[in-house]
C-alpha cells in the first residue's frame, strides 16, 4: 500500500534517529496495546532504518523516529511518527518555547503542526532553527481526546553544521513521466562524496496532489565515491516502477527526492517534479 511521507527539500547532513514510544496514555477505551514508561526502548539509527520498538510483550501505540541533532538554519527532519494504532489519529506536535525555531509539517510552516495519520501510515515534520550550537530544544507530541489523550516529551539539540559539502548530488536531469509504461524515468542522476565511499542511493516519488509515495527505488551496492547513471538517446538512466502494481502513473505532478548517504552518515537530497 502506497505511505505518506511529507515533501522534503534540499538539505546536506549528518544525522543520527532516536526510536521510543508514547508516553502518559489515559482513558483508553480502543483496545489499543501501549508500552508504559517502564518498558520503553530506544536505539540509534540512520534516518532510512525500519523501526521496531518494544519493550515487552505489549507493542508501542506510537512509534517515533526523533533526531538527535538538528543542522543550524536548515530545515532538518524533527521527528517521524508512525500510528501502530487500530484506527486514525489526530495530533500536534509543538516546540515548548516557539521562538526556538519553524516548524514544518505536510501542509507547510505551522505552529503547532496538526498530524491527522491513519493505522500503519507514517508523518514528518521538520524544524528550521537558528538557535546556538549546542542548544537543547525541547519539544512535545500532544493529543487530547475523549478516549485517548497523551502528552510526549522529547528534544533535539542544534549543531552548527560541519559537515556540508561531505555528500552531494551533483546532477539531476529529466524526471518525467511514461505513462503508457505506467513508469518515471530520469535521464541522468550523478552524486559523490569527499571522504568516505557512497552506501545508498535513494528515489522516491510522491503523488503531489495526496502527499502519498507512489514509487521508490533503491542503489545499495555502489562501492565507491561515485555514483552515475546516464542515459544513451532517448533511453533513460533510472527507470522507477509503482510500489504498489495496480497503481496507474498519470500525467498529473510527481515529486522525486533523492538521498545519497555515505558510509559515515553524511547525506544529500535534492527535489524535482514533473
């Protein structure tokens, strides 16, 4: 099934992701399984890794993906909540103190940001900050029901960035559309890194109307510091096929975004549409 992932824009990084689960959950009456605070689990990760948080036999009614550290004056993933959930939720993330940064959600700067996610689907939503290296920035995931309300915790810290230029996508030609092949193509894609070997290329497509990702495709054996495809005539370098087979590919606006990482987490992104 197609997932909904926000729009992402052009940014340069280092960033490490802090999996837990929800906190304070009262009046549950939706047979919903959640971990309490003393079951939680944490681990470290890189921004593309799936996430399985449990802590005992129960499963989390929430699952986030926080990062640990925000790049200064770049819009920067904040966090990734994924609904483990049985039925739809609506809630909102908001910075404790508002003057500490933006905040980015599928529809844009808002404050706080309102999060309607349906079971199994997973949101984003992003921080612009330009507060000092080194500040902590708390911030909260909130919801307020007749059957569910919860309030959870978390922070990130601003860092000034040091590692621009690390990663970088250094062409992107001709995304378009085949729709009699049901299929988008790309003529040339090209990215590098200065110090360490590239580990993965990433493409994924959103159907820009909905906001859902419709295709993905991923390079994981590049084994070196370049990466290049380029097309002969009028053959593409890339070709990316729905997630889901049914799915018919239009002539309406597609959105691809790229992520090159390097073996020490460095990355690069960068969006085009049709």
């Amino acid at each position: 099934m197609p997932r909904r992932r926000p729009r992402k824009t052009d940014r340069t990084g280092r960033r490490r992701l802090l999996a837990a689960a929800a906190t304070s959950v009262a009046g549950i009456g939706l047979g919903l399984n959640v971990i309490q605070p003393s079951a939680y689990t944490s681990a470290v990760m890189n921004r593309q890794s799936s996430m399985n948080v449990a802590g005992d036999t129960d499963g989390a009614l929430l699952g986030l993906l926080v990062a640990d550290s925000v790049k200064k004056n770049n819009q920067e993933l904040l966090v990734e909540i994924t609904n483990n959930a049985s039925r739809t939720l609506t809630m909102n993330v908001s910075l404790d103190d508002p003057n500490q940064g933006t905040l980015y959600g599928p529809n844009g700067p808002n404050s706080p940001v309102s999060l309607t996610i349906d079971p199994g689907v997973s949101k984003s939503v992003d921080i612009d900050s330009s507060e000092p290296d080194g500040t902590t920035v708390p911030f909260s995931i909130g919801r307020n029901g007749s059957k569910l309300s919860f309030d959870i915790g978390r922070q990130t810290t601003v860092q000034a960035g040091n590692t621009s230029g690390e990663v970088s996508i250094d062409k992107l030609n001709q995304f378009g559309v085949n729709q009699s092949a049901d299929e988008w193509t790309i003529k040339t894609l090209e990215a590098s890194s200065t110090n360490y070997d590239l580990d993965t290329v990433e493409l994924e497509i959103i159907e820009q109307s909905s906001g859902t990702t419709v295709g993905t495709k991923t390079y994981d054996e590049i084994g070196g510091t370049q990466f290049t495809r380029k097309g002969s005539g009028n053959d593409p370098a890339v070709v990316v096929q729905p997630d889901d087979a049914s799915y018919d590919v239009t002539n309406e606006t597609y959105e691809l975004t790229v992520t090159a990482t390097d073996t020490a987490g460095n990355f690069a992104q960068r969006t085009e549409t049709t």
